[in-house]
C-alpha cells in the first residue's frame, strides 16, 4: 500500500525495535493502517504542541499526569493533532496503562500501544525512519519508470496520447487533459468494464466545464507548464479520474514527471503549429506583393491544403491593434489556433496565416459565388474576433481588431485585393463603428494615410477644423463629437440628435455654435465635403482626436 512514502502503524509494530517490545494494541485496532510520518520520542505533558500531524509518538508516559483528567486532555489533545499512534513503554511509571486513557483513546480513534518490554528509542527511531527513506525511495523509482516509459513513448514518434496512455495504464484509472478553463483535449485508458474514457468523462463532469463543478473526491489534478522561462503560466492540466481504483500518492509523483514530458510536447507542438501559420502568412504576403504568379499560386495553395476549386476568392485581413498582448515572438500559434477552430463554423474553404511583423492575420476563402460575400463576411468577422478574444489577445477596453473584406475574384484578383486589404486595415485602425469594412469603401482613408507625413495634410486638418479643437481644449460641451456624428448621419437632424440623445433645440444651438466658430454654412457641399475629409485625416495626424 503507497503511503506518502511513509509506513503504516502495524507495519511499524512488526519491525525489530518495537516487535522486541512485545506490544500489546488497546485501543484503535481498527486503525492500525495509518500512515506513520516521522517517529518522536518525548516526555513532557504539553509535546502536542510540538507535534504536526502523522507521528508515531515514543513515551514512557512521564508527561501524562496523574490525574485523569489530565491523561483524557493529554490523549485528546494528541488526537487533534492527527498524531499515527501513541506508544506507551510500561515500567516504573505505569505497570498498566490507566482505563482513563484507553477509554480516550477509543472514543478519539487514536492506536494506542504499550510496551510489556524495555526498548531502546534510538533503535526503533532508526528502523523506522529508515524503513520510511525506503519507502520514498521505492516510489520514486515507480514513478521514475512512467517518465521513462513516457520518454520511450516520445522518442518512438509518440504524442501526448501515447504519454496519457502510459500513465492511465500505470494507474489503472482513465487520464484526461484539459485547457485549464475546462475543456477536455485528450483522454486515455477505461474504467471499470472497459468504459469508453468520454462517456466517464462526461459522466463525472457532468458535462459542464472543471471550472463550475469541482472535480470528484480523490481526483488528482496536475498542471502541465507552459510560457517562457519564470512565467509561471499553466499551458494544461491533467486530471486522473479514480474511477477503477483509488489513486495513490505515487501516481501524483508519476504525473508530475509525465507533465514534464507533456510540457515538451505541447511546445513543440506550438512552435510547429507557428510556423505552419507564419508559413501561410508567407505565401498570402508574396501573393499579396506579386512574388508569386497567379498562374502558379493555386498549386502551391493546394500544398498549404487551400483547394477551393473554381469558386471566387475572397480576401480579408485582420489587423491587431498595438498593445493587443501579441508580439513577434510568441502568442502567434494560440491566435492561428483560435481563429482556426472560430472559422470551421463559417463552411467554405479558408487559408490562413499570420505576419507577426506587421500584426496581421491574412486570409483567402472559397465562395460557392459572389453573391454570399456579405453573409460570408459577416461569419467570419465575427469568428475572427471569437478567434481573438479566446486567445486572450483583446484586453477590457482596447480597440478591437480592425477586419477589411476585399473583392471576389480570381488568382490575380486575390493578388491586388490582399495588397489593398492590408493596407486599408493599417489605414483604418482607430475604427470601430463596424464589425468588418469594405475595403472600397476605405479608398479615402487608405489616401489620407498615405499622406499621414505630408504636412499640407496637417495644415488642412488645422485650417479645417482648428478652431472647434481650441474650443473644446477649452470649453464644455465639446463640439467635435457633434459635429462629427452629424456628418456620419448625412447632415440629419433628427438621427443626430437620437444618437447624441440630445433635445432637437439643443443640438440646434451646437450646430450653430459650430457654423460660428468655423465661420461657415454647415449646409453648404462644399464646406461639408472639406469638414468630412478633416475628420477622417485628424486621425492619421499628430493632432489628438
């Protein structure tokens, strides 16, 4: 029987030192498989205080009192420590243990022993922690013959399946890895009657995720390390279900060294996958940039596994905002993995990747025909944010990803449309009115920006729109706002007002406020042209919005 590298009372009892004693159980019998953690030896009447739980107390019985009262406090102070056993060696202090004692001992369920003959402390100290070194000893070779087993398995061309099968084996329970929010991964090995892992699975988990229902009693739940050096972040976690046979302390060592195994696993399993996406990511770029022929582009697609056949092509581009939590050296396959699984909903046929330099994800998908592109793109705006989100990479507050949606076409329209869908996803960052943009419809910001250094574009900006800036560095309400959301509604009032929730004679009197200080007609063409193109190129300008 494991026992936390530890022995139990009766096997204590057998051994030389305390055997020589001729030791006589009176109380406890029943308990006698407790685990015996460290041996101490003492006199003194408050020693449980000194005690932790676990050992098996040596005494003479001077610090027992002579009262009985005092020998009942002694008795139930020990068993609330959780002391393993109290021996008493009989002698010139007590020739037979008082009755006040063995009752206390057995209504507190404490093993209560006495020695008919003298024995040397030292010795069964000795033999007793020497049988406990053993014992941890002897454990940690069982565990270390799963890691090897494990290293085998890994070495052989295995995965974290073959790894989880060894340790289900070992323990003769099933074995379960699980993101740490819950949902399941793997599962290896059966229960009783050769019961399918999954159907044990959802039997004890009742289907809802580890994180609202706790785990069933004598379950052992290992973190399996991920992230960089110091992070301290958990990348999964295994769960041995007891469902065949409980499970012992040995196994708890042996999934910690099986969890070292699958920490290396899972890693490379991310570096392979990131460069998967960053390999996509690659060939999307150099078609977007023209180093590949759209003559040649469909058999290099297939390669990639992209086989849309003769259907358009549709391409997007989402761009993550800085500080979204991603660099260029990692999060990238969390991200790609994420979207991915987001995407397998949406039904038609997608390539993706991912450019850590420029903090995109481009993608290519197969339309059955021009006509679904608004119904595709909606899906897959919504995915890609899902995708986000999931991976952690969209923080309470921070602008959500920008996702621009091109033209259905052909190789060579795919080519133009990833270019111009890239570029306008830089263009539009800052937006946040629409779950995806048209990229024809960004044409002007996508100029705007190209022009963001040029300082005739901030001179026009100030000129335009300078004198409504200055009043709301200064003044309350401020006026931009408004003047922004009526140009958005076309110059409607009505709608403006809805928006602004503000009485109609309110926003009357800030529209005016705003015709006065820039000394202009708002109704004019010509001077809302000027306003809109000002508001849309504030933003690619060093001047605050």
């Amino acid at each position: 029987m494991d026992t936390q590298g530890g022995i139990t009372v009766q096997r204590a009892l057998e051994l030389p030192g305390l055997r020589g004693g001729l030791p006589e159980v009176v109380a406890g019998a029943d308990r006698l498989q407790r685990t015996v953690r460290w041996v101490h030896a003492g006199e003194v009447p408050n020693i449980a205080s000194l005690l932790k739980g676990g050992e098996l107390l040596l005494t003479t019985g001077l610090g027992l009192g002579t009262r009985p009262a005092d020998q009942r406090a002694f008795v139930r102070k020990l068993a609330e420590r959780g002391i393993a056993a109290l021996v008493v060696e009989l002698g010139p202090r007590f020739t037979r243990l008082p009755a006040a004692l063995v009752e206390t001992a057995r209504a507190a369920g404490l093993p209560l022993v006495q020695l008919h003959r003298e024995v040397a402390f030292v010795t069964v100290t000795e033999e007793i922690h020497t049988e406990i070194v053993n014992g941890h000893y002897a454990l940690l070779q069982r565990a270390e013959e799963v890691h090897r087993r494990c290293t085998q398995a890994l070495l052989g061309g295995g995965g974290v399946p073959q790894v989880l099968a060894v340790l289900a084996e070992f323990s003769g329970n099933p074995v379960f890895l699980e993101t740490p929010d819950g949902q399941l991964l793997y599962a290896a090995g059966a229960g009783t009657e050769g019961a399918d892992p999954l159907q044990i699975w959802e039997g004890l988990r009742g289907g809802r995720p580890a994180r609202e229902e706790g785990p069933p009693a004598g379950t052992l739940l290992v973190d399996v390390p991920g992230g960089g050096p110091g992070t301290g972040s958990v990348r999964a976690r295994m769960v041995l279900l007891p469902v065949a046979a409980p499970l012992a302390p040995v196994h708890r060592i042996a999934a910690e060294r099986a969890a070292s195994s699958l920490a290396v696993v899972l890693m490379q399993a991310r570096q392979e996958e990131e460069l998967a996406a960053r390999g996509r990511g690659d060939f999307l770029t150099d078609l977007a940039e023209g180093r590949i022929a759209a003559d040649d582009a469909p058999a290099q697609a297939r390669v990639l596994g992209f086989k849309p056949g003769a259907t358009p092509l549709l391409p997007v581009v989402m761009r993550l905002p800085e500080g979204s939590g991603l660099s260029a050296g990692g999060g990238w396959a969390v991200l790609a993995r994420a979207v991915a699984e987001e995407l397998a909903s949406v039904g038609v046929p997608v390539l993706l990747g991912v450019r850590p330099v420029e903090g995109r994800v481009p993608l290519l998908l197969g339309l059955r025909s021009e006509t679904e592109r608004t119904a595709v793109a909606d899906r897959v705006a919504a995915a890609l944010r899902a995708g986000v989100e999931r991976a952690g990479m969209q923080r309470p507050g921070a602008q959500p990803p920008i996702v621009v949606v091109g033209v259905p076409g052909g190789w060579a329209a795919a080519s133009a449309g990833l270019r111009h869908a890239a570029e306008t996803a830089t263009a539009a960052q800052g937006l946040t009115d629409r779950p995806w943009y048209d990229a024809r419809r960004l044409d002007i910001d996508l100029l705007l920006w190209r022009l963001r250094d040029h300082p005739d574009l901030a001179a026009f900006v100030d000129r335009a729109i300078g004198p409504l800036r200055d009043h709301d560095r200064r003044s309350k309400p401020p006026l931009l706002p408004t003047l922004r959301t009526y140009l958005a509604h076309a110059g409607r009032k009505a709608e403006t007002a809805r928006e602004l929730h503000l009485n109609r004679q309110t926003l009357y009197n800030r529209l005016a406020r705003i015709g006065d200080l820039l000394g202009t007609d708002l109704d004019d063409p010509q001077t809302v042209l000027a306003l809109s193109l000002a508001l849309r190129a504030q933003r690619h300008t060093s001047e605050p919005s």
